[in-house]
C-alpha cells in the first residue's frame, strides 16, 4: 500500500514536450532572426540562417531576394535560388517577378530569362521587368522579340522599347514603332515615350515628325511638363528651327538647370 501511494504521488501530471512543438518555436526563432539580419542589412548571416531552416516560408525567400537585389549581390542571390530549389519550394508570380528583377539588375540576363521561361504565370510586370533589362543593354533583338510576343502591352512596354531604340543609335525604329503606339487604342501618351520620340525625330532631323509630336503633346495636355519642353528644345535646335527653339523656351515657367545649359 504504501509503495502504491509513494508511486502515484510521484507521478507528474505534466505531459512531455513535444518534439514537433520545440521543433516549431526552434524555427519561428531562426526566422525571427533572419528577418532581423535583413532589416540591418547583413545579408550573409542572413543567408547563414537560411540554410538552418528545413522548410522556409514564402516571406523569407521573398525578403531575401528583395535584399539581394538592392545590394546587387548576385552570388548571393544565386545562393537563395539555388536554396529554394532545394527546399522544393514552388515560387508564386510574386516571387518569380522579384528573382526575375534581381537577375535582370545584376545584369544575368541568362539566368533572367530562365527564371521567365519557367515561369507558369506571367503578367505585365515579368514582360517588362525582361524587356526594359534586354533595352538597357542593347540587346534589343531579344527585347523586340519578347515585346512582339506580348499578350498585352501598357505605356511601360512601348516606352522601353522605343527608348531603348533611341539610346542605340536607332531612331528610324523608334518613330516606326511609335506609329504602331498610335494605333494602339489601350495606349496612352505620356512624358516619357514623347521625350525619346522627340530625341529620335532630332537624331534624324525630321522637323516635320517633330512638329507632329509637339501638336500631339499639346492636345494630351503635356505641355506644361519641363522635362518635355526641354527634350521640344532640343529637337527644334537639331533640326535647324532656332526660332522654334526660342519659342518654347520663352515659355518655359520654371527654367531648371536643364534647360539653361
């Protein structure tokens, strides 16, 4: 009897910890930390704590690679790609469009473009995140091929493309391409596309395409904006219409430094 009341009196009522549960708090701590590594900046500790964690989740790849890409830290970049394959995370068009835009800004435009082609989803952003990376780099047969393969195109992609043309030397496929902007009834003129098509009528002084562009500008209410009144200067001056010139730089309202030199 007494051996019977001795035992169940030692008896604890606290059920075990479970290894699940410890294996949980283990990593919300490591992911925690992780978090707390790229909020300061240390992206190779960071990259350390990864590879403690079995299964990361969506949000640490997605703050990973967005750190990545604002230190342009390729090699780094790679590592966490490499990780997720791993892991046999599947990556959603969130994702997919941040590593897309870290190869492109460091400039792996190989990997870029197999980031893309394996991508199930894609929408304007993975369209234009490539093709702006392609146009910054002169590569724009790749470009034009992608942007001809579009399902849709919004002022982003037409700007890309026709600056892209204009920042190499091909003004010719800049204005044909512009044309082709004109027709399309979902496109918009804006400050941006009509600056480099007014730099490529000005590479080719074509004063009569300008002068065109100036009237478009007016009717869409961009002539107030500085940035389009000193790309109009500027192809006026090229295309010989000094007179033109003047013109438009008397009306300037606020004459930044831009403008004056």
């Amino acid at each position: 009897m007494i051996s019977s009341s001795f035992s169940s009196q030692t008896q604890t009522h606290t059920p075990a910890p479970r290894r699940t549960s410890i294996k949980l708090n283990t990593t919300d701590n490591l992911i925690t930390q992780l978090h707390n590594l790229c909020n300061q900046k240390r992206l190779k500790e960071a990259i350390q704590i990864l590879n403690q964690i079995e299964r990361p989740p969506a949000s640490v790849y997605s703050t990973l690679i967005q750190l990545c890409c604002q230190n342009r830290a390729l090699n780094e970049g790679k590592t966490v790609h490499k990780r997720m394959r791993y892991s046999g995370f599947l990556p959603g068009i969130v994702i997919s469009n941040r590593l897309l835009d870290m190869y492109a800004k460091c400039g792996s435009l190989s990997e870029a473009q197999k980031v893309f082609d394996e991508m199930s989803e894609k929408d304007l952003c993975s369209w234009n995140t490539l093709i702006s990376a392609y146009t910054k780099l002169g590569m724009l047969k790749e470009a034009k091929k992608l942007f001809d393969e579009m399902p849709e195109r919004d002022n982003f992609s037409w700007t890309a493309m026709i600056s892209g043309y204009v920042r190499f030397d091909k003004p010719k496929e800049a204005l044909e391409l512009y044309r082709m902007q004109e027709m399309s009834l979902l496109s918009k003129l804006n400050k941006f596309t009509v600056s480099s098509v007014l730099a490529a009528s000005a590479a080719m002084g074509c004063l009569i395409i300008g002068k065109e562009i100036h009237g478009r500008i007016t009717r869409a209410g961009l002539d107030f904006d500085d940035v389009v009144w000193s790309a109009l200067m500027d192809m006026y001056g090229k295309c010989g219409s000094i007179d033109e010139a003047r013109s438009v730089f008397d009306k300037l309202v606020d004459r930044d430094i831009v403008a004056w030199t």
